[in-house]
C-alpha cells in the first residue's frame, strides 16, 4: 500500500503535463480548424458555381478539424489521454526531449537551405550530414567528413547524370 | 484465358533487361530499408518520386513494386533478430520470431519467413492477375458517387482501424484533407488557403508531405529521445535450413495466412496489421504444440509473415483497378501514378495493359529474386543494423533534402518540409498516426473531384450518395468501420471487468 502511494506522488506532476499537453494540442486544434474556416470564406465564389463549389469541401474539413478539436478537449479535461508517443526502434520514449540535439538538426538544416543555392547541392549536403551526425552524439569527425563528402558526390553523380535531375551545381559550376 | 494472355504479355515488358535491373534496384533498395529502422518503403517510394521525370513509367513502378515487396520481406528480418518491428504489420512476427531466434533458431524462423512471405506472396499474385479483371468489370459500372463513397471508406478504415485512439486518427485525416486543399482549385480556377505564395499555387506536393511527416518528423523524434546502448541481436546461430519437422509445421500456416492476408488486403479496407493479428490468433487456435507459443513457436511465425505478404499483393487490387490506395505505400504509389498523368482503375487496362500487365508480372519475378536475396544473406542484411545511429539519420536528411529540392529546385518547398518535418515530431510526440494524414493528403482532392462531379451530375441534389444502391451500399460499410472496432473496444472491456471481478473473488 505504501509502494503504491509513492509511485502515485512521483507520478502525478508528470501526468499533469501531459494533460496540459494535451490541452494544449487540443486547442491548436481547434484553432487550426477556425483558422480553415475563416480562409474559405475568402475563396471567390464566381456565381456559376455557387451550388457545389470551391467552398463546400474546406467548409467541411473546417468543421471537422473544430470538431475533432472539441472531441480532444473533451478528452484532455476527463483526464483520458492515449499513449504518451508514438514507439520506434531507435527511441526511448521514457526519456525527456532532448532540446540540445533537435535543436542541433534544426541549425543543420536551416544552414543547408541557405546554401544549397549559393554553395551547391554537393557542399550543402555534405555539411548537412557532417553537422547532423555531430548533434545527434556522434564525434568521428575524420569518419564523418569523407563519408558525407563521398555520399553527397555519389547521389549528386547518381541523381544528375543518371537519373537527368537537375540539381544546382554551386562552386562546381562549370566543372563538367 | 484473357488474365493468362495479358499476363504473358506483361512478362514479355517485366523480363526486358532494362526492367529486370530495376526490379533488381527495387527489391535490394527494399530489403535495406525494411531492416533499416526509421525508413519504410513508403518514404523510399516517395523519396524516389523525383525518377519519374526521368524513367519510363513501367520501369519506375517495377522498381516501386519491388521496394514494396522487398519492405515486408527485410521488415520481417528485423523484427526476429531484433525484437523491434520495423513496420507494423511485422509486431506478430516479432512475438514469437523473436523467440525462436533466442532459443537458437534463429534460422529457421528467417527461413519459414522468407519462404512463407514468397508462397503467399506468388498466390497473392496470381489472386491479383485473376481477380483485377474481375474487379474492372464491376468497377465499369462505378459512377463518381460511387468512387466518393469507396474513397470515404478507404478513409474511414485507415482513421479507425489504426492507432490508438479514434480522434487521433480523424485529426491526422483532417489536417492531411486540409493540406491537400492548398493551391488552385481545378474545377473552379480558384486559388484556396495559398496565403498570397505564389508557389503555394500548384498546392503542396505529396513528396514533400510524406518526407517531411516521416523522415524529418522521425529525424526529430529519434534525436530527442535516442535509445541509447544499441538493442541486442540476436546472432544467427544452428542449422540455416528448417527440419523436417518445421517445414511440415510451416507450409499449413502459410496457406492459412494467405487465405486470410488476400482477401482483407484487397478490400477497400486493406491495411496489413489485420490480418496479421487474425493469423496469429488463429495458429494458436489450432496448433498442435500450444505449449510452444509464447516460447518460440514457428507457427505463429510462419503464419503471420504469409498473412502480411498476401495482403500485400491484395492492396494492389483496389489501388490498380479502383485507383484506391488503402496504405500509406500504396497511396505514394498512386501519386507516382499522377505524376505521370495515368489513371489507375479500369481504363487504365485498356489503355496501358503494357504497364499495368509488366508491372503484375514484375511482381512474380521480385519474389523469386526477393527469395534467392532473403534465404542465404539474411545475415549480411541484418549487418546494415550496425550502422550508427547519427549517420543513418544524417543520411537520411540528405536523402530528405534531395527528394524536396530536385521537385521544383525551389527553397519553399525546403521551408514547407521543414515545418511539416516539425509536425511529424509533434505527430510522434502525441501519439498521431502519420498515415491517415498522408492517405489524406492524396486521396482529399480526388474525393473532392468525384463528390463535385457526382453533385453536378445529380444537379446539387446531395440524396444522389444514398439513393444509388452501390453508393449507398458502400456507405453502409462505411458506417459498419466505424461501429465495428467500437462494439469490439467495449466488449473488450466487459469481458476484462469480468475477468478482474473474477480475479478479485
């Protein structure tokens, strides 16, 4: 009986975030819904259409999402809420997020939409796997860097002159 | 005598050199991220979007076939050496092959696996060759009312049927309806939720919708809880070969999984988990050996893999015929379709039986190579697990990067995966499942087109979906999706009251 009431006190704050959490996606929800709602009203209507026109099914998807909104709101105050996340191979899902890490792909990211216009598809991918693998833990930078570097060569060589995509060359222009 | 002439044909196009090699692309490309966890096929068919300005369509969609197939075939691989399934349809596998494969008979399980996944496999095909005329026929008579309600069902069961909680799965249909709906609308030329982006016009494209959801959504969730200590595999160890005792164990439970997996794949309903579940709990039913199950017990191995391959092939019935994709890999594929500008259902074995005939074809020789490939090498397969986690995912950012960019070499579209990226991550976070969203996105517009069509048609008289009896017949299953999981969910429950009533006395 003991045992019980001690777990029950370690227990609560976090269910009590979560529920928040859930209150919390609840609402976007529903704002999400509204949001669609206000935006078909501003779909023009020409007159020819006005019997099953451009803005019967937004309306309905609007309605919807509000709805499922409310059903999750209903959900999140009596306190039932599913499982906390989705399992997967690679995740612990009794670990807290780590903000460090995504925050770290986040930056990687952003870095390659910035380059893959000015330095290339072969330079902003390298970067983008050398600067991933670093924030996810990894710290073979002597691994890392020819490994990105050829795989970016390869998939640039498989894509471009395979495949006929038309990918942006950067400080390789002109090196054909 | 029709199926066989075509099929004839169809080998004649699959057996060209050409598409043998992409065949060949198609089931290693398969196999590798089937083992490989945080990709499935459905993010490599749609990663491999882009080929299609350059390929001829039959030989893309041997290729997308193939890593279809060649998905359930290295999912089951990992699941019995790992103990964590790749995709859902393998949880079963993962019960008992894991099990096996800790008691050393590791082997045999990846044995009857890959042997049971290429019997099923080769009957669900030719369940498809003989049973796609059938359906062209009966589907010759669909009128767009029709094809609402079938693209309604197809909503419904993939909402209901899957995940944990019903709202759940409306949220993530609505949203993925939602983002279906940005850009011109092609009926009435009007411009919907564009926001005043001029990119935005020609909508969100599925490519970027499916790699953002799952492979920068996964990115990101893996990162914030990554596992850290790798999961053990379980060496392969003992005899490669089955006794004899285990294939007489085995070839009963494959027919019965086929004889199960076919049929409820081909449904509009579809999804693989069912049937994989249903043979599960019936090999424990009629096994000899009930002692064994829970320890190891091949049966419950053999069965399930056969179900989910055979569902396999049955998915391929509504999506060619129908044009009704009832999975996430499935609905990809039917966006493959688009992009080439062909439209699958009956016309399309008229007007393309080179394709729709050489891609069926194609299938029989993928499970031939698939076997050949999965028997002697699973071991060299299950080495891709050891690949460190940073690099997997870093390349599969890149690979992410790619697929998005080369669409219209244009950063928004950058800007979009990124954020849709982050809604996979909350999506994981809350327990939402991807695929209603996905299956949404594709599906939303060509059920809004058949509704639009089916009410002009009917001059804006909305009784037309419940006064046609093939409409409404269909609407009747739709509210029978619904029900069905409700009524099975409470009396779940009761008997679980009882059973704790019973405990407690």
């Amino acid at each position: 009986m003991m045992d019980r009431n001690r777990d029950w006190r370690r227990f609560q704050p976090r269910l009590r975030r979560e529920a928040l959490g859930e209150l919390a996606l609840a609402v976007a929800v529903v704002l999400f819904g509204a949001l669609v709602l206000y935006e078909t009203t501003q779909i023009r209507v020409t007159p020819a259409y006005s019997k099953v026109g451009p803005r019967v099914i937004p309306y309905i998807v609007g309605t919807g999402l509000v709805l499922v909104g409310l059903w999750l709101t209903i959900q999140a105050l009596v306190g039932k809420s599913a499982a906390p996340s989705t399992e997967s191979e690679d995740v612990d899902v009794t670990l807290p997020t780590d903000w460090v890490t995504v925050g770290g792909i986040a930056v990687a990211l952003v870095v390659y939409l910035l380059l893959i216009e000015r330095a290339g598809f072969v330079v902003a991918s390298a970067v983008l796997y050398v600067g991933a693998a670093f924030a996810m833990g990894s710290r073979r930078l002597v691994r890392d860097i020819p490994v990105g570097v050829a795989l970016a060569v390869v998939v640039y060589l498989v894509f471009t002159r395979g495949l006929d995509l038309r990918l942006p060359a950067g400080v390789f222009e002109g090196l054909d | 005598m029709g199926a066989l002439g075509d099929l004839a044909g169809g080998f004649g196009t699959a057996l060209s050199p050409e598409n043998l090699f992409w065949a060949l692309v198609g089931v290693l490309l398969g196999t590798a991220v089937g083992v490989l966890p945080g990709i499935g096929p459905a993010l490599t068919v749609a990663l491999l979007l882009p080929v299609t300005y350059s390929l001829e369509p039959v030989s893309a969609f041997i290729m997308f076939a193939g890593i279809y197939y060649g998905g359930m075939y290295g999912g089951s691989t990992t699941s019995i050496l790992l103990n964590t399934p790749g995709e859902s349809a393998s949880i079963v596998t993962a019960i008992e092959g894991n099990l096996m494969a800790k008691r050393g008979r590791g082997a045999a399980a990846l044995a009857t696996a890959a042997i049971g996944s290429f019997v099923a496999g080769t009957i669900g095909t030719l369940g498809l060759t003989f049973l796609a005329p059938v359906m062209v026929e009966v589907a010759l008579k669909f009128g767009a009312a029709e094809y609402f309600a079938l693209v309604v069902l197809a909503f419904t069961t993939i909402t209901a049927l899957l995940g944990s909680s019903l709202s759940r799965g409306l949220l993530s249909l609505f949203a993925g309806l939602a983002v279906g709906l940005v850009g011109i609308d092609t009926l009435s030329g009007q411009s919907r939720f564009t926001f005043g982006i001029p990119q935005l016009l020609d909508g969100i494209d599925v490519v970027t919708v499916a790699v953002g959801l799952f492979a920068v959504g996964e990115t990101f969730w893996v990162a914030s809880r990554l596992r850290h200590g790798a999961e053990e595999v379980v060496p392969v160890r003992g005899s490669v070969w089955m006794t004899r005792e285990e294939w007489r164990r085995s070839w009963k439970p494959w027919l019965r999984g086929t004889a199960v997996g076919f049929p409820i794949g081909s449904l509009p309903a579809g999804g693989a988990e069912i049937p994989t579940f249903l043979s599960y709990s019936m090999e424990k039913q009629l096994t000899k050996h009930p002692e064994e199950f829970g320890k190891g017990a091949i049966e419950g191995v053999a069965g399930p893999e056969a179900a989910n391959n055979a569902s396999a092939a049955g998915v391929l019935v509504p999506l060619l015929t129908l044009g009704l994709p009832t999975s996430a890999t499935a609905a990809i594929m039917l966006a493959a379709f688009q992009r080439y500008g062909l439209d699958p259902g009956p016309l399309l074995f008229d007007q393309d039986p080179d394709l729709v005939w050489g891609l069926i074809a194609s299938l029989y020789i993928g499970n031939v190579m698939l076997l050949v490939l999965n028997l002697p090498l699973a071991g060299v397969w299950v080495r891709l697990l050891a690949i460190p986690r940073p690099l997997l995912y870093a390349g599969i950012l890149v690979f992410a990067g790619l697929g998005t960019y080369s669409l219209n070499n244009s950063t928004v579209d950058l800007v979009v995966l990124y954020i849709l990226g982050g809604v996979g991550f909350l999506m994981r976070r809350f327990d939402i499942p991807v695929a209603p969203a996905v299956v949404g996105v594709i599906l939303g517009p060509v059920a809004e087109d058949h509704f639009r069509r089916a009410l002009q048609i009917s001059q804006g008289d909305y009784t037309v979906f419940v006064t046609r009896p093939l409409s409404l017949a269909i609407l009747l299953c739709v509210a029978l999706a619904l029900l069905a999981p409700l009524a099975l969910r409470t009396m779940r429950r009761r008997r679980e009251r009882v059973g704790r009533r019973v405990a407690a006395s």
